[in-house]
C-alpha cells in the first residue's frame, strides 16, 4: 500500500509540473494600458523572454526589482502574483495570460501600471 501510495505521489507530481513544450525565445511588443510616463515607463517598447522547462518572469518595475515567476500550464495558462511596497503601502502586481501556438499573451497591473504583452516565438 505505501508504494501504490508512493508511485500516485510520484505520477500527480509529474502532471503537475511545468510544460516545457512551451519553451523558447518569445519576442515582441508591450503596450501601456494604465499608467503614464514618469510612473511606468514608456507607453511601447519591444521585449524578448525567454521560457525554459516552462518557467519564466515578467517584470513589472525594474527600478525596484518587482516582477512575477510564472509557471506555463499544460494548456498554455499562467498566471501569478508577487507583492511589493508602493511606498509605505504594501500592494500586489498580478501576471496572466496564454501561450498559443507560437504566440505569448499576457497582461500585467499593479498599482499604478498596467501593461499587454503580444510575443512570437522565434
């Protein structure tokens, strides 16, 4: 009985780990949904990330090191949270979107930023 008990532990550990069918080099445009200049950065820009065994991170403030750690799903999905102090205030950036085929969507908002992500992989 311990190891059936053992080996179901071992097959759910598996389903549920990251997607490493996902991986690659995403590339392509961010575009500002909230915010303005002198709080989020510029309304557009072009990013690369990179997915490996399923994993990867999206930045929300650079200057102060707050991102999100996502972890692909079998079907595509993720999604994540990460808090972080907006001055004395504790507050939290969400993270989520889809991979399709080779294409990256995603959103980010925090606080006072919010940004749309559009990849391809390459």
């Amino acid at each position: 009985m311990a190891v059936a008990g053992l080996v179901w532990f071992c097959l759910v550990d598996t389903a549920i780990a990251a997607s490493p069918g996902y991986d690659g080099v995403y590339r392509g445009d961010v575009s500002r949904t909230r915010g303005d200049d002198s709080i989020c950065g510029k309304a557009s820009y072009q990013v690369s990330y990179t997915v490996v065994n399923g994993l990867f991170s999206i930045p929300y403030d650079l200057k102060h090191h707050v991102g999100v750690n996502l972890e692909v799903q079998p079907d595509g999905s993720f999604t994540g949270t990460q808090a972080y102090f907006a001055g004395n205030r504790k507050s939290q950036v969400r993270a989520s979107g889809r991979i399709a085929g080779n294409v990256l969507d995603a959103q980010i908002e925090g606080e006072a930023c919010g940004r749309s992500y559009h990849l391809t992989k390459r």
